[in-house]
C-alpha cells in the first residue's frame, strides 16, 4: 500500500512531467548517437517529489478596483516568497518597492468560488527576486514529511494523529505546511504502528524505529510531536525531527512543528543567494537506451540543474556536465530525494566538484 496517497490539499505528490529539452553530445559513440534521439520518449522518473503550485497564492480579496488589488498582489507574493525561499521571514525582507510593484510578477489571476483571489506568479521572475533580495530558492522537489503526533489528554488520555482521525491539529498543521511548501504524510495508525508507537523508546532504538516508519509511508523525514493539552486547550509539544542522519529538536505550539521542521529541511536543500556552477556528475549502470534516457530526462527535470549535457561515455558509465544552482553536496541531496540515482559510495560527493552515482531501475510501480 502506497500510504503517501493520503496527501491532503494541494500537497499532492506528482512526478515531473516537463519535457526535456533536446542538447548537444561531444564525443559520443555510435550508440550514444543512436539513443540521443529518444531522449524525450522516455517517461518521468518514478519516486520523484515535486510539490505543486509552489508560485501561486489564494489571499483574501477586498474588492476588484486597482488599489484593492495591489494589496491582494502584495500579500500573496509575501506567501509565495515565503513558499519558494524556506524562509518564513521571507516575506517581511521584501522592500516596500518591491511589494508596491508586485503586479508586474503576477503571470495569471482569478477569483476562487469562496471569494479569495488566486494569484498565480511568473517562476523566473521570483526566482530572479528573491536572489537579489538574498533569499535562497528552494525547489519543488521536496522531503515528504511523516507526522507522528501523539497528545495527552487534559484526563490523561493518550490520542495519536493520523490519516483516520478528525482532529483540529492535523488541520492547523496541514495549514502550515501548504504555508511552507512541505507535503505531509499521516500514519493510519493500525496495529503496526501502535505497536511502533508503544516501544518507540529513545537513542538509537527509537532512531531505527522512525527509520522503519519511514520506509514504510516511504517518507523522507519523520516529524515527531509528543504535544500536552492544557485545560483551556492549549497543546504544547516537544518537537523532533529525523531525516537520515540528521536530528533536531525543539519546544512550542502546534504548527510550529511544520514551521520547524520546514526550517531545518530548506536549509539542507535551499540554495542560497543564487550561486551557480558546472559539476561533472558520473553514472554507471547505464546499459541501455532506457536508461540513458531517464537519467538525463532525470537531471534536466530537478529545480536546481539548470542546464545538462553529455560529457563523454566510457563503457557503462555516462559523465554529465552540468550547470547547477548550489553545490555538489546540495545536488547529492536533492538526487536521493529521488529513486532513480543512488550514490555509488557515501553521499556520492567525490570532490567539490563531482559526483558519482548509479542508475537504478524503478522499484516502484
């Protein structure tokens, strides 16, 4: 059972289906020649995460003259800004000019059946922004997050969040994170997970617990909140969050947790201040037409890579010269999000400038 279908809102997990656009080979064998063609044949990479609709906005509207509208166009570019950047200061660092113009960034709007304006921006023109307002840009393809949220009871009884239940947090925190960009995932909490839930325990064996929680929902992080309600409703929670080796934790609210958890995630995949430069990333295991073609329709699809081409070939493995947004630390990240490429040892990283993967077949249907 794929449990990340139980998604809510807009955080819907899709795969990237944008065309790739065909490049220039150097030095390529007959083969290579021969499969270059086809490139734009080959389907999306399976395990992909992109988040939708990152660079639109749906605020309150209070009325359709310009004056109204201008107000309209400044607080959804503050959301989006704030979506787009992980940063969730993003929108108070936007200058007055800036705000005032903010019609000028607007691609399309509309109203929406329950009254708000849905505006929607041009993504190279927000992108263009928030470098020259120093904000990184944080791209669509993003961790999903497991959310193992437990509250104890003004009585003392214990109540678990998950994808069954209706409860007001599960709604805050879903708020929150269509805020931040940041697709949740809720436990269904059968008798699997209550029993995970009940030895949890702490240190290392609570580490292996949430990594199998993960695999399970396949998720990328695990958010866990062990919250308090007082009598007069209030939900105080102990925060945590776990992806792969990294760890933190914090205290405060109930949405704070997503605000938390998508501050610690923008800062491992956010690029910061728009810097870019060439990598040179080497695949092996590419043996056949298929796979060339889905790991180059693969690297030309991620946010951060601006531009791609084939290297050379040698043998089985394909050197890709690429044009990227951040570092290669940040791209090694950014690839595991997804399946199609896995590191051939460690992070992948082999040098400030190069990394070294492997194509992997989809495993998952």
């Amino acid at each position: 059972m794929d449990h990340r279908a139980s998604l809510q809102g807009s955080m819907t997990l899709t795969t990237d289906s944008r065309p790739s656009p065909r490049r220039p080979y150097r030095g390529l064998g007959a083969w290579m020649l021969a499969i270059a063609s086809a490139v734009s044949l080959a389907s999306p990479a399976s395990g992909a995460v992109v988040v939708p609709r990152l660079y639109e906005a749906s605020v309150p509207s209070a009325g359709t003259g310009e004056a109204a509208r201008k107000v309209a166009f400044a607080a959804a570019l503050k959301t989006v800004a704030v979506r787009t950047s992980g940063r969730r200061d993003a929108g108070e660092r936007l200058s007055p000019a800036v705000l005032a113009d903010a019609g000028s960034l607007v691609q399309r709007f509309g109203n929406n059946p329950d009254g708000t304006l849905q505006v929607g921006f041009d993504r190279a023109s927000i992108d263009r922004l928030l470098t020259t307002s120093d904000l990184p840009v944080w791209g669509s393809e993003r961790p999903v997050t497991l959310v193992w949220l437990s509250i104890e009871e003004a009585n003392g009884q214990q109540n678990w969040v998950g994808s069954q239940t209706v409860m007001p947090e599960s709604r805050v925190l879903q708020q929150v994170a269509e805020l931040r960009g940041l697709p949740l995932v809720w436990p269904v909490m059968d008798t699997e997970d209550r029993q995970l839930a009940a030895a949890l325990g702490n240190g290392e064996q609570a580490a292996t617990r949430l990594a199998t929680l993960a695999s399970r929902y396949r998720a990328d992080a695990v958010l866990v909140g062990r919250g308090r309600r007082a009598a007069g409703n209030d939900v105080s929670v102990r925060w945590s969050l776990q992806f792969g080796t990294t760890n933190a934790e914090a205290a405060g609210s109930v949405p704070e947790g997503v605000h938390f958890a998508a501050d610690q995630l923008a800062s491992l995949f956010a690029a910061a201040n728009g810097a870019e430069q060439v990598l040179i990333v080497d695949v092996a295991a590419i043996t056949d037409l298929k796979s060339y073609a889905e790991t180059l329709n693969y690297l030309e699809g991620l946010t951060l890579v601006r531009s791609a081409a084939v290297d050379h070939v040698n043998g089985e493995t394909v050197r890709f010269r690429l044009q990227v947004r951040g570092d290669a630390a940040l791209l090694a990240r950014a690839v595991r999000l997804g399946a199609r490429l896995a590191p051939e040892q460690g992070d992948g990283v082999v040098a400030a400038d190069r990394l070294a993967l492997r194509y992997q077949p989809s495993t998952i249907p």
